[in-house]
C-alpha cells in the first residue's frame, strides 16, 4: 500500500505545478457557476491537487488560485442573475433544476440574509444557485463579495491545508510504518466522510429557513415585491 500511495502522490507531484494550480481554480470556478456548476466534482480536483503540493509556496498558491477561482464562478453566477435570472429560470436549464430549488434559496436568502450567502458555500445544490439568486434579488456586489470571500477562504483552506499537509508528511512516515499507506488513505476517506456529514448537519441546520411553513404568504409577497437587501 505504501509504494501505491508513494506512486500516485508523485504521479500528481509530476504535474507542472502552475497546470495544476490552474486547473484546480478552473475547476472550483466552474464548480460555483450556475451553468455547469451542479456537474463538476471541483472539490474533488482541489483535493487531488493538494496532493501535489511540495512546499508552502505551492500551498499558498494553490489556496489562493482556488479562493480566486470560487470568487470567479461565484461573480459569475451573481451577474447572470442580475442580467438574465428570469430567463435562465424558466430556460431548459432552469426547469431541470426545479421551481422548487429556486422557491427554497430565494426563501433562504430572504430569511437568512448575508449569512445565507456565507453558509450556502457550503449546501449542496445551493452553493451553485444562491448566487445567481442574490442576483436576481437586488442586493449589492460588494456585500455579497463581502459574505462569500470568507466563506471561499475557509473552504479552500480546509480541503488544501489538510489534505497537502497530510500528502507533505507521508513520504516521511512511510519510511517508518510500514502500515503508512493505509493510515494516509484512511485519513482522505475520513476528510470526506467529516466533510459529507458537515454538510449534511448543516443542511438539516438550515432546512426550517428554506422550507415553507408559517408566514409564507409574507415571504412570498416579499420575494415577488421588492428586491431584497441587507440593512
């Protein structure tokens, strides 16, 4: 198991580490863009990335790239919604997404406000479409760049931090427990099982501001009447 864990961390490592950085923010931009976001396994390619690093330039970097690449798809997505929300709403690509998924961020945000943009970075399915509802709502680019920027740096700080911290100690431990590989790969499947059930507990959290229930008929109006923003 070791040699096979060794193989594949330089197989990564082997990749001109500009490229990877590059596809690693590529990937996170297209991952929080409405068009294609609910389809790119961008957290994914953030983590094999991280593999990669070699030294804290490399981190660094790539933390950043990723940051600037969810910022990126984020924008993107607030500015089609700003520009053609109602459209893409009732397009092909709107309806496959559901009248109910809109129905539930746009009730999300109304509720929830500024923190609905924070915590959405981390929901799945809202994380592509929250921006692009933030959009069509009216409120302002700079405080929505003002929740979301922290939300994008802790998000790519966790997956870069540990899983390049734990990718930058095997090649060490495994020259002492010859149980290493295991121990690294245990380690990943953990980061994902924690990180899944997160988002599940968060989710489950949030769900009572997203679901219908007393004052609809007040959210309703307000989500049909004026746009909404923060005080």
């Amino acid at each position: 198991m070791n040699d096979v864990v060794l193989w594949i961390i330089e197989a990564v490592q082997s990749v001109d580490p500009v490229l990877r950085t590059v596809l690693a923010g590529v990937a996170i931009m297209l991952e929080t863009s409405i068009l294609i976001g609910l389809i790119v396994p961008g957290d994914t390619i953030v983590l094999v990335a991280a593999i990669g690093v070699t030294n804290w330039v490399e981190g660094i970097a790539l933390g950043v790239t990723v940051v600037l690449g969810a910022l990126a798809g984020e924008s993107v997505g607030f500015w089609l919604g700003r520009w053609a929300g109602p459209y893409i709403r009732t397009s092909w690509l709107g309806r496959r997404i559901g009248e109910r998924h809109w129905q539930r961020s746009e009730r999300y945000l109304l509720r929830r406000g500024g923190v609905a943009i924070f915590l959405s970075r981390f929901l799945p399915v809202l994380h592509s479409l929250v921006p692009l509802t933030v959009g069509m709502s009216g409120y302002a680019y700079r405080r929505f760049i003002a929740w979301t920027l922290p939300a994008c740096a802790l998000w790519a700080g966790i997956y870069v931090g540990i899983a390049g911290t734990a990718a930058g100690n095997y090649r060490e431990l495994s020259q002492r427990v010859h149980y290493a590989g295991y121990l690294f790969v245990g380690l990943i499947v953990l980061l994902l099982l924690v990180l899944l059930g997160g988002k599940k507990l968060l989710a489950r959290r949030e769900e009572r501001h997203m679901a219908r229930g007393v004052g609809d008929a007040d959210d309703d109006a307000a989500l049909g009447g004026e746009p909404h923003s923060e005080p």
